[in-house]
C-alpha cells in the first residue's frame, strides 16, 4: 500500500493518456486499493472515460475500521466545542470550492449544473446544522426525582459508523451523515457509490484540509463486497444507507442481525395530487421539474400525478406541454435542463419500462425514446416521457422507474386518490396542489408517506428538519438530519445520583 498526503485533484476530466485511478483516504492519508479489481467511472453525457476505481472488498473495510477505532478515543475526549471547529473550516472550503464540486457531480453523474449546485447547498446545510452539535447534543436533568436523588441524561457517542451511499447525489448525501455523526464523537467511513466516486474523493480533499485528526473520517470505495463488508463488521456500531427498497431491506436485515444500528432510506413512487381547485398552471410546472429534475434519478421525484375529478383533462394536456418544453443534453452546457440517465444498463431498464406501460395500455402522450443529443451521440440520453390513463395496478404505477417518466392517473375525487396513495407499499414523499385548507389537512391527516408537500412539488425537508419515508421507503426508526441525527449517533447514558 502507498500513502500520499498531496493528493491530486479530480476537479476536472483526465488528461490524454493514463486514466486516474481512484485511491481511498483512510487514517488522513490517500492509498492505493489492495483489491485488483476496477470499475470504470463514465461521463453519462458522452461515455468519456473519467477514471478507474478499485471494487475494494474485506480488507480495505477492516484497514478502515482499524484508523477509525483508532482514531476513536481521542476524538471522544474532544470537547464538542472543539470538535465542530474543523467542520467551520470545511464549510468555507465548500464554499470556496463550491462550482468545483458542483461540476464533478455533474460531470461523473450528468445532471445539470444548476441541479448539481443544489444539491452542494444542501451538503452545506447539514454541514452548518451539525455545527450546532453543542447545543443539539445536549442531556436532560431532573432534580429531586425523589427526596434528594437527581437524574441526568447525557448523550454519548457510540465508536466508528459507516455511510452506503448512492450515485444519485453523490456530494450531499453522504454529507446527511457523516458531519452529524463525527460532531457526535464518533469517527465515520463513506462508501460511495462506484459509479460516482470523484465529488466523494474532492470532498475528502477539503476533509483533510479542513484539519480533521487522522481516522476521523475514511473513504473506501467498492461495490457489493464492501458493502457486506461494512455490515459484517464487528468493529462498526451503525450503518447510514440510501438506495432502493430492495437493497435497503437487505443492508437493515444484516446490519441489524450483526448487532448494529441502522438506518436505510428506500426507495419511491411519489404522488401528486392535483385537485380541481387547484393553480393548475402552477401545478403542472412544478410538477414537471420534480418528475423530471435530475432525469428522474431521486427518491424525491413525484413520478406519479394524480387528477381529481375535472382536474384530469386539464392537468394531462398541460403537464405534455410542460415536458416539451424540456432541453435535453450535457449538463454542462448552458440552458440544458435536463441531463441523461446513468449508465446505458439503466437506459435499457427504463426503456424496458416505457415498452411494459404501452403493453399495458397506458396512453403515451409523450415519447422519449427516440431523443438523440447530436452534440453527444454516445451519451446515455432519453427524452421526457408522459404517460396518460394510467391506471394503478399497472407495473408503471406500481414499481419505481427512476427515469424520466411521468405516470398521469385519474382519481374520480378527493377519497379515491387518497386510497389510491394509501394502497401503495412504499411512502416517501407526496404532495397536494389545492386551494383547499381542509382538503390540505386531510391528506396529511390520512396518507403515510412521511414527507408532505402543500402546492409545492419536491418536498425536501430542510437539514434541521427529519429526512426520510414510511412503509417501504424506510427501514429503521430514527431518520436522516437533524435532531433524530443526534439520537442516531448517540446513546442516551441515564445517570441516578444521591449524595450523602
């Protein structure tokens, strides 16, 4: 294994000749993989090859866990005060490097810039709210719980955690996680998705210039085998994880049966209602922008609208001249709004989808198959897709397409869309267009999913505020962000004193 303390920047694509090799950053040091195995890292735009990362298994885990528990009692022993003040100096390393950031997203991922600076805001955010952590993590106290005996509750930190993360917001969500967790005490190892692993390896620049001790904070990069890895781990107290529900029930299923805590954000097939007295211009902008921002490729996407009653005709005609207002290309251009997909092998999945909604009988009002960007014949691109009479049992309605398609459906009132929503197996997210207070109420009275949207379309809770679904979108119990944050991280330590 090399050690290297300089590392070289990734704010750009490579050079002609060698590709990049990713390294990991354990113990505040860059090294090589000891795995022989390697991905490649593609710009979804134009199949350019950015770099190779190593599918790391075990070992790479255990060399990991080994700096971060060794790092571990230290950290512990630094006053939460201290602690936060290298994550001051990590923010304004962001947001210094906040374009350069931003343009590595977009480049590994193929979103488009504007939506790759969002999500670098938002990594802000938890950034600046686990700041807060002298505060947040603060106990409780109860004098004189009986004659003369004091109780007092202090949160304490738990050792080394671990953050599975996705390549769908690959600089903000493993920023969900890890600021929170080390303000806390404990040291932290990401696993970024092989897919998108560079924003990762450009943060962990600012990390180690940020000044944190060496172990605090670890990237291991990998697939399958790291993840098991991770869960496997008796050195490791808890796992952070978003992906899909199938992949999130595995991860909650045996980390839990290893004895750790876990956390595992799911996956999403989002509703939009839209009620007769609703905006309906309005709600067809932003209804579009959340189905079709990022290409689909987020648990937030509202990906399924539903009409109520005589907003149906309505809603449809417009959300089709809505999407074709829609600029598809290279994320990076100026005026694009929307990027391609991942990965061919993703493409193909979605398309697989498109060709089941039409077998099934859904009217497609909108086709997107056929786009082809002439500036990037290589790139992995669809164009927005609308889908018409739609009906809820069909695959389209059901299963969760991640892509650039929109479902409209057809609720003939307020009650049957309601049961519609409530049917569902998973519950993310869900939002309601209306003028209506009582209908508004109601439906957050009624529906599960556990993040509500009233006349707007992502309903993306700010990084003080819990982050994450019901139902088959999330498995555990405390969620992502704020306060629950801190009860994840930490465990509550009761302390029963008399003094005679």
């Amino acid at each position: 294994m090399t050690a290297s303390r300089e590392p070289a920047t990734l704010a750009g694509p490579p050079s002609t000749g060698t590709v990049r090799t990713v390294q990991n950053y354990i113990g505040g040091h860059w090294v090589d993989a000891t795995d022989s195995r390697f991905g490649e890292v593609r710009n979804p735009a134009n199949d350019q090859l950015l770099a190779r990362v190593p599918l790391c298994g075990a070992a790479d885990v255990d060399r990991a866990v080994k700096a971060a528990t060794a790092a571990y009692p230290a950290w512990r022993a630094t006053p939460p005060v201290n602690r936060v003040r290298p994550l001051f100096v990590l923010r304004n390393l962001f947001e210094k490097y906040f374009d350069d950031v931003a343009r590595i997203v977009t480049l590994e991922h193929g979103k488009t810039l504007d939506e790759s600076r969002s999500s670098v805001r938002r990594a802000i955010d938890n950034i600046e709210v686990a700041c807060a952590i002298p505060s947040t993590m603060q106990g409780r106290s109860l004098e004189d719980i009986a004659a003369g005996i004091d109780c007092f509750t202090y949160r304490q930190p738990l050792g080394v955690f671990a953050a599975i993360t996705p390549f769908n917001f690959p600089a903000m969500v493993p920023m969900w996680f890890l600021p929170h967790a080390i303000a806390c005490g404990n040291t932290f190892i990401v696993k970024p998705s092989e897919r998108v692993p560079l924003s990762q390896v450009r943060i962990f620049e600012l990390f180690h210039d940020a000044g944190f001790p060496e172990g605090v904070v670890n990237m291991v990069n990998g697939a399958k085998d790291a993840v098991d890895a991770i869960l496997d781990h008796p050195g490791i107290a808890g796992v952070s994880f978003v992906g899909s529900s199938p992949i999130a029930h595995y991860v909650y299923k045996r980390g839990a049966e290893s004895g750790k805590r876990v956390q595992a954000l799911g996956g999403a097939k989002n509703f939009v209602l839209v009620m007769p007295d609703a905006d309906m211009s309005r709600a067809a902008q932003v209804s579009t922008e959340s189905c079709f921002g990022c290409a689909g490729e987020r648990c937030l996407a509202n990906s399924v609208v539903l009409g109520v009653g005589a907003a149906y005709e309505d809603i449809s005609k417009r959300l089709v001249d809505e999407a074709r207002k829609i600029k598809v290309g290279d994320g990076l251009e100026s005026g694009v709004t929307m990027g391609p997909v991942i990965s061919p092998a993703h493409r193909d999945k979605v398309l697989a989808y498109i060709e089941k909604g039409i077998a099934e009988g859904a009217t497609l009002a909108l086709d997107g198959r056929g786009y082809r960007d002439p500036k990037n014949p290589d790139g992995y691109f669809l164009g927005p897709t609308v889908f018409t009479d739609v009906k809820p049992d069909m695959v389209i309605a059901r299963e969760e397409i991640f892509g650039p398609v929109l479902c409209v459906m057809k609720a003939d009132d307020f009650d049957q869309a309601v049961e519609i929503v409530k049917r569902h197996d998973l519950g993310n997210a869900s939002s309601i267009f209306t003028s209506s207070g009582k209908y508004a109420r109601e439906y957050r009275w009624r529906v599960e999913p556990s993040m509500l949207g009233v006349n707007i379309g992502v309903a993306a809770p700010m990084a003080f505020f819990p982050f994450g679904g019901a139902k088959g979108s999330f498995y555990g119990d405390l969620k992502a962000h704020g306060q629950d944050s801190v009860e994840f991280y930490t465990d509550k330590k009761v302390s029963i004193t008399r003094w005679f």
